[in-house]
C-alpha cells in the first residue's frame, strides 16, 4: 500500500476521488528510486469514480526503467515481463491481478511526456514521490465538460490507432468528442489501415461492448475509420426498409447491437455465466454474439433480388455466404480459430429461432437439431435471435410475433440448462464400438450417419432403447 506524505493527505482533502487509487499502489514511494509518476487511465477513472477491476496501474519515470521494476517485482512477489525493449516499458503482474506498468518518460520532464499523449483526460498524472496533480491541458476540465478532445492533431497522426479510440474512450465514458477533434479523426482516418491487425481488433470489441458502442461504432463507421478494415459495410446502405424492416438495412444492424445488452438482460438468471466466459483467443461471448450482431446480414448486398411483379426484394442463402464472408473478416482482423468458428456459426444459423418460431409450437424434432448443430453456442445464438427480432418492427411483423420469440427463447434456454433433457442432452442408447460390434460394420461415415439416425429418433420419441435402437439401425442398412 501506498504511504502517504503530509503533501497526498492534504490533496486527498481536495480530491477525495484518487483516495481508493493511491491506497491501491502496492508499495512504498520509497520502493522506487526516483521520480515516478502514476498516469493515464487509471488516473482519469478514479477522478470520475469509476472503477477498474482488475486495477491496471500505469507509471513513468525516467530511465533506467527495466532493472529497477525487476528489483521491485521480486520485492512484491510479483511477475516481470518485457512490453517493449526499445521504449522500456515493462510490466508487473500480482497474484492479486493488479498490473503495474512502467515505462520510461518521454522528453524532458512528465509535462512534456504528458504533451505526447492522445487526449486530455488521459494527459492527468499524480507524481508518486510529490505528492502532486499534474494536468497542464485542463484534462479534468474536460472530464467535468465530458468532452474527450485530442491534445493535438499531431499526437493523433503519430499513432493512427488513437483514431479509433477517442471512439471507444467517447462510448466506455459516454461523452462526446469535441467538434475540433472529431473533425481531424475524420481528416486521417485513411490512416487506420496502417494499423496491425490485432490493435484495431482490440480496440473493436472493446468499443462494440461499451453501454453505447452501437452509436459509437456508427459514427466510427460514418467518418470512414470502418473504410478499409470492414469495407463490407458499406454496400449494406443500399437496402432499404421493407415489409420486416422498419429501419434500412445499415440501420438495423446496429439497432441489433443495441438490442443485445437487453436480451441478455433479459435471462441474465440463465445466461449470464455464459456470456461473460471467454473462448480461446480471450474475447468473451457476449462480445462474439455482437460481432455477429454487426455481420449477422452482412451477405444482403450480394444476395438481393428483386422480383418486378411484387416489387419484393429476397436474399436467398444470404446466411451462409454471410458465414463465409465473415470468417474471411474475422480472419483479416486476426482473430483466433474458435472465435472464427463462433461468430460464423452465429450468422450461419441466425435465422433458425424465428423459422422455428413461424411453425408454432416447435416440432421436437427441429428443437433438438437446433440444439444438436448449436452445442454450447446455442444460448449465445438465442441472445442474437432475439436482439434480432426486436429490431424487426416493419408492417408485417406483429406483437405476437415478438411476444413468441421471447417464448421461444425461454422454451430453448429450458432445454439447454436442464442436464439430461432428451432434446437438448439426450443419453446415450449405444455408441459407434457397440453398433460396429452388434451389426458387423467397418468404421466409416456410415456409423456416424446411423447414430445421428438413432439419437435423433430418440429425442422424437421412436426408440427409447437399446434394443429399439438396433432395430432401427438394421432397417437403415
């Protein structure tokens, strides 16, 4: 813990908000041999109460920055690694999950270090050994105004990516970007495509999951920053509302986003362990089903036909060409396989909740193949399903049409939350060695095409048991 100086007690009268942040750096000012400044977001959060969990710590200090913070990890018990050898830019990670980065100042002093930095309110330090609030572009001005401003345009250009998060920074802190510096994100958002795929990724989901990240990523896609990282959208604005659709299509989809918080809300009970769990690659599910949110109509443009005598526009097989494009998008943005695979099979079978809600009540049959194709992606398909139907509100579409989707919805997370369901987690009657063994078989694709057979006739009700199951096999062959 942080022990405070007379300097820090008296500031903490005056700034009452940064008394949890310095109670929460784990050593001594003493610890650190020279000056050391605590800045950036961390900074910003705690003056606007809000918190960060886990705690990311950022500090700088003048050099040499690597062989002091290794001194203080073995002091604190804590992991050392190397961010970045040329800038010295280290980091610390505790078993409590706090992390501590250090890196080495820029320019002369922490004013001119501060004046490098991408906006205002990120331009706020609190020098550890002074006890002392640095804020020479009026950063907490701006946090009272809530207006994220750029320092410079310079700062911006220096590193492209910066572009893009006075986008996220605007939707994570709900403000809004300053004319002046809006103006220039849109001048160099060209710039952008300069960027590694892997930091614009990061900085997309994490701008898509914030409270307003539909309307931010809007704006983001209207200034052109969307331009060549997802130039798919950009056909999308030539469909228009039709007898589903109230909104144009570019419209919907991000009214799909917005809806996707709410559904989820909505069986928060059952769905939230699922959501928040993260796949291989780090993202978690919630943000899986808004990426699918964002290309679940993606294949539209391509797709659409229109017949003269009604005047109707189709999109036939858009879903699975929106599954191809989509792996080619998330492949570009350098996502990881399983999360590939995840958002694909989202937009692949996002029609299927409201097909099955058409034919009501659902067939067993067709609920236990949804259940059988989806697998642990079932509830996060249910959560897009439904943001989707709400955001269906043409002429055509009904009260009860949604007043079912939520039944649905609910019917399904039953099956799917309730071990042993015969639809959703249906038992075993044999497997593939004992089929082979009982009818003689090699093993092939036939095995696998006979016990699909059995298992689905079995969640149907037409064989309940071993010897019902062989009997149908036989007559399969």
């Amino acid at each position: 813990m942080l022990r405070m100086g007379s300097v820090q007690r008296n500031f903490q009268k005056t700034m009452p908000q940064l008394t949890s942040l310095l109670d929460a750096i784990p050593f001594a000012p003493a610890d650190w041999p020279g000056p050391l400044a605590l800045v950036g977001g961390s900074v910003r959060d705690a003056l606007l109460n809000r918190t960060r969990v886990p705690l990311d710590l950022d500090f700088v200090c003048p050099g040499p920055v690597a062989e002091r913070a290794r001194v203080l990890a073995r002091r604190l018990g804590a992991g050392f690694a190397v961010l970045d050898a040329e800038h010295e830019i280290v980091r610390l990670v505790l078993d409590s999950g706090i992390t501590l980065d250090f890196a080495r100042r820029q320019g002369a002093d922490l004013v001119s270090d501060l004046a490098r930095r991408d906006y205002t309110v990120n331009a706020i330090a609190w020098d550890v050994h002074a006890g002392e609030l640095f804020d020479p572009f009026d950063g907490r001005g701006d946090l009272t105004r809530r207006t994220l401003r750029a320092i410079c345009e310079a700062n911006l250009v220096d590193d492209p990516l910066r572009l893009l998060r006075g986008y996220r920074l605007a939707a994570q802190l709900d403000f809004a970007i300053e004319p002046a510096t809006r103006a220039w994100i849109g001048l160099h958002a060209h710039r952008l495509a300069a960027v590694s795929a892997e930091r614009v990724r990061e900085e997309l989901c994490a701008l898509i999951c914030a409270p307003t990240g539909a309307d931010a990523l809007l704006a983001t896609y209207r200034d052109g920053l969307l331009a060549d990282w997802l130039p798919e959208i950009a056909p999308m604005e030539a469909i228009g509302p039709s007898g589903y659709h109230h909104l144009p299509l570019i419209e919907h989809t991000f009214e799909v986003i917005r809806q996707v918080d709410g559904a989820i809300a909505d069986f928060a009970e059952q769905v939230r362990a699922d959501m928040d769990r993260q796949v291989t690659g780090g993202h978690s599910v919630r943000t899986l089903v808004k990426l699918g949110a964002l290309l679940h109509d993606i294949a539209k443009p391509p797709t659409s036909k229109l017949d003269p005598a009604s005047g109707r526009m189709s999109f036939i097989g858009h879903e699975s060409l929106g599954a191809n494009m989509t792996r080619q998008i998330l492949q570009r943005l350098k996502f990881s396989r399983d999360e590939e695979r995840w958002v694909a099979a989202l937009v692949q079978h996002h029609l299927r909740p409201g097909q099955l809600a058409a034919h009501w009540p659902p067939s067993n049959r067709a609920v236990y193949r949804l259940c059988r194709d989806l697998g642990q992606m079932l509830p996060a398909l249910l959560m897009l399903a439904l943001a989707d139907r709400r955001s269906t509100l043409g002429p055509q579409v009904g009260q009860d049409d949604l007043a079912r989707a939520v039944e649905l919805t609910g019917r399904l997370l039953g099956h799917y939350y309730t071990p042993g369901d015969p639809l959703a987690h249906p038992r075993t009657l044999i497997d593939g060695n004992g089929l082979m063994a009982e009818l003689d078989l090699k093993p092939g694709p036939r095995v696998g095409q006979l016990l699909a057979a059995i298992q689905e006739a079995q969640a149907t009700g037409e064989v309940t048991g071993r010897e019902e199951a062989l009997a149908l096999a036989r007559t399969l062959l």
